[in-house]
C-alpha cells in the first residue's frame, strides 16, 4: 500500500521563527510533490509544488526533495500566525496524473 | 477566472436520504477529481473523471455511491440512502490535462452531515 507520512503535530513555533514541515513516501518511483495549506473548515490550498530533487524557494516558503531519500519537507521563514494551519504533502501516483495520495496532515500553531 | 466550484456548501441528509454535489471545473478543464475529508482523517481520492467517462473510480465505496461528468453541466457526486459515516467534507478539483505537471487546485468542498 502506498503511503504518505506526516508527523501530526501539533508544531509550535514562535512568530518570526522557521518552521520545518517533513513528509515521507514509499513509492520510490513518484515524481510529483505538493504541499497544501488547509485552514480549519476551509478547503486545501497549494502552495507548492516540486518536481526535481533539491530546493524550490517561493516567498517565505521553501519545499525540499530527496528522491533517494523518497522525503521531502516544506520551510516556513519568518513564520506569522496567519499561518496557523494544517499542512498537507501530497505525491502524485506514478504515471496517474491527478491522483494524489495524502499524509495526515501537520498542525502548525505560530505563536505571537 | 472563476476557480472549482462546488454546490451546495452545507448539506444536511436524514439517514437513508439522496445526497448530489456538484462540482463545476474551471473553465476549459475536462478533468475532474473527487476527494473525500473524512473527520481527523487525510484527503482521500475517490473518483477521476473526463467528459462522459469515468477513467478511475479504484477509491468509490462499491455501494451507494456513483459519480457522472456528462457532456453538459456539471460533474455530480450521488450517495444512495447515506449512512452516518459518510459525513464528511467532498472536494473536487479539475485539471485541463491529466498529469503534466498541472497541480489540482480544489473547490470549496461540500460538507455532508447525515442526522
């Protein structure tokens, strides 16, 4: 069974801290990954995606792959409680476009 | 450029009721996708669907629930005499290709509560 790991949280940061969000996947051979920010009662919204191993950067955000390491994590700089949230990874089935596969999700509290 | 949308919001069905969401993509999109939220639990994928077909339905319950995207109007997801434990949140999301790098973008959900 394919599977997506998250540790659930929650993660507590202080504002203007870095918060780390990791996710790992068994199915070595996927090749598209993505992070989804979900407000309580709101709907999944992407706010990244990755393709290619090593860094992305958008913004404050930063997503991190590691193929060989089938991991990848999200990088929150300069962390505002407006991002209070729960984090989603999500990696696409191989060859399924469309289809992704979910973790738990990542609770993350920002704290003023 | 209107996003996913998804009618109603809120729906509210006795046990034993007909539930329908629907699920209009953005425009030029020919691809939709069903997700379920199931409470404390992760996005689950149900169904994918294409103009008139049904491409991959491996994540429907086998009964009670089936899924059409005809030529005209919009994809609708049907619960049969709904049970308590299919409340939950529905998401679609539509893509105009499948895969390519295209990401799904999802639609405001609807939210099931069987009484």
């Amino acid at each position: 069974q394919k599977e997506v790991e998250q540790n659930s949280g929650p993660l507590s940061v202080p504002e203007g801290a870095i918060a780390s969000l990791n996710c790992t996947y068994s199915d070595r051979v996927s090749q598209s990954f993505f992070w989804y920010r979900q407000y309580s009662g709101k709907s999944p919204e992407l706010i990244m995606s990755i393709y290619s191993n090593g860094d992305k950067e958008d913004g404050r955000f930063t997503a991190q792959l590691n193929k060989a390491s089938q991991y990848v994590s999200l990088l929150i700089r300069d962390s505002q409680p407006s991002d209070s949230a729960t984090y989603l990874c999500a990696v696409e089935e191989y060859n399924q476009g469309g289809k992704l596969i979910f973790g738990q999700g990542t609770e993350l509290s920002v704290k003023p | 450029n209107a996003g996913v949308m998804q009618n109603p919001r809120h729906l509210v069905r006795r046990r034993g009721q007909e539930a329908r969401l629907r699920c209009s993509p953005m425009k030029g999109h020919s691809h939709v996708y069903w997700y379920r939220q199931l409470p404390e639990e992760g996005l689950k994928f149900m169904v994918y669907l294409q103009k008139e077909n049904i491409i991959d339905e491996s994540g429907m319950p086998k009964e009670r629930f089936s899924a059409e995207f005809p030529k005209e109007g919009p994809s609708i997801l049907r619960i049969q005499q709904v049970v308590r434990g299919d409340s939950a949140a529905y998401f679609c999301a539509s893509s105009p290709v499948q895969g390519g790098n295209s990401p799904l973008h999802f639609g405001n959900g609807t939210r099931l509560t069987v009484t």
